[in-house]
C-alpha cells in the first residue's frame, strides 16, 4: 500500500489543523497533561501560524494521503547545507502500523536528495514514537530541554538519521 506526500497549500490549513487538534488530543494528554496540549495546539497550530509557515517557506508541509484520505501530515525545514529537521510527523491512529510513518521519512528522503541527514525533537516520554523512530533507523543524538513558554517545558530527545 502506497503513501503520497502531497505538498500542503494554504487551501489545506484546516485540514493540517483537524488532523493536528484529534492526533494530539488522543496522544499527548497522558504524556504532558492536557494544559500543555492545549497550549501548544493554540500556539503552534493556529491558522496564522501554519499559514506563515507555509508562505514564508520555513517549513514544508506535506498531507499524508493514504487510500484517498488525508492521514496525517509531516513538515520539513532546511537546518543548514545538507541537513534537515522533520518539525512534525502526524499519523492518524487508526492507520498506525501500517507502515505510513517510514513511507513518509522515505518520501522526505526522496524529496530532498542533498540532505545527508535527517535530525528531529522526540518528547523522551513518548516512547509509541521513540521506539517507532528507532525501528526507522534513527539513533538518539542528545538529550535537551526547552522553555516554551507559560512555565511549560519540553523534555526532549534529539534524535538523527543518516543516510548512506
């Protein structure tokens, strides 16, 4: 079964943020508290946001379109010559396990053929994704900590795959 990476124009805004609103909801509540949900629902995944996202070219979005269907969604930036961050890799739960997520992180390699690695920002209690990362060939790079505001913290591991 194949995934295609459709590159998200702003016509597609509402449906990155359904799908970002019911994802999150289902997964993170347990992981950081429903609060912190909340919060970085409203500050990452506003219409403003995502729209000045995706016009100033910061981040690529692409919808994971599986069966006709709009599954998930991923976003990509350029870090520097030959390297990039995956800022976002979404997938509906009832299409985990599918093989979706390593389709995705195939396309993005398939898109981006100069980068020589892929680097990204995991919660180090989200271990659904961890271990889904790690299965992808990712390997932990290190461990960090940012304040994002509103006494909020994100406990994260910087993971990085490279590609041979």
């Amino acid at each position: 079964m194949s995934l295609a990476l459709q590159p998200a124009m702003r016509s597609d805004i509402e449906t990155i943020r359904s799908l970002a609103f019911s994802i999150w909801n289902r997964h993170y509540p347990p992981i950081i508290g429903q609060e912190q949900v909340d919060y970085m629902l409203s500050k990452n995944y506003s219409e403003e946001q995502i729209a000045a996202d995706i016009s100033s070219g910061a981040q690529h979005y692409y919808l994971l379109n599986f069966q006709g269907n709009s599954v998930g969604f991923c976003a990509v930036s350029e870090t520097e010559a030959g390297s990039g961050f995956l800022n976002k890799l979404y997938v509906s739960e009832e299409v985990q396990g599918k093989g979706i997520g390593a389709q995705a992180i195939q396309g993005i390699r398939e898109r981006y053929p100069s980068w020589n690695c892929l680097r990204l920002q995991v919660n180090r209690q989200n271990y659904t994704a961890i271990n889904f990362y790690f299965k992808v060939g990712f390997v932990i790079e290190r461990v960090a900590d940012f304040d994002i505001g509103e006494g909020y913290q994100m406990n994260d591991f910087i993971m990085k795959l490279t590609f041979v």
